[in-house]
C-alpha cells in the first residue's frame, strides 16, 4: 500500500513539474519578445530597466518554485509577479516615456495574458485538488 501511495505521489510531482515547465516555455516567448527592446532602452532609463528585466528574468525563479513545491501560495507569488511585469509594460508604453509603442505593448500583454492563463488554470487544478 505504502509503495502505491509513493508511486502516485511521484506521478503528481511530475505533472506539477510538466505543467510548471509548460508555463516557464510561454512565459519565456514573453522574454524573448521584450528582452532586445529593454535592453535598448536608452541610459536615461537605466534604473527602470534593470528593474524591468531583473523581474522579468526572476520570474521564472517563481515558476519553478511554484513547480517543485505544488503548493498554491507559491502559484500566487508568480501570478503577483506577472501582475507586477504588467504594471511595468504600462509604465514603459506610457506616452511621456515612450519606450514601447502601443502595438509592442499590446503584443507583449497577449504574451503575459496566455501565461497568466495557463497559471490561473493550474491554481484552479491544484485547489480543485486539495477540496476533496
């Protein structure tokens, strides 16, 4: 009995894990769309954007915590830093600073919106999980 409860253990850590994998994989489409305009981003704004990419890089730190630990607090981390990275794109696309255009903006929000997405489905999963 006990060896049947270690094996479905060891399965539940491996979806954790593939589905923690699956987001990091679209989040990192994110990165990649953003990280060749940050780092072009003039000296004036330097500050700005080593946060920016300091938290945009980190918050793959949050997913596979979130991944290896299978607990929802975690979840809730990485969903707080995405909300924080979409505070930064409006920050950036705002006019009187224009370091994003309002199309790069919107493409770099389609990006955090499907990884956002896929978190709030894994949040719903693993409470789903710990309701029964």
């Amino acid at each position: 009995m006990q060896q049947q409860n270690q094996d479905a253990t060891s399965v539940i850590e491996v979806r954790g894990s593939a589905r923690g994998l699956a987001v990091t994989q679209r989040y990192m489409e994110f990165v990649n769309y953003v990280y060749p305009m940050a780092v072009n981003w003039s000296g004036k704004h330097r500050v700005f954007r080593d946060v920016f990419l300091g938290r945009a890089l980190d918050q793959t730190a949050l997913f596979n915590d979130a991944s290896k630990s299978n607990q929802v607090s975690r979840l809730y981390l990485a969903d707080s830093g995405l909300a924080t990275l979409r505070e930064y794109l409006r920050f950036a696309s705002n006019p009187a600073r224009k370091l994003m255009s309002r199309h790069q903006h919107e493409v770099a929000e389609v990006h955090l919106a499907e990884t956002g997405a896929m978190l709030g489905a894994w949040i719903s999963k693993l409470q789903m999980g710990r309701s029964r």
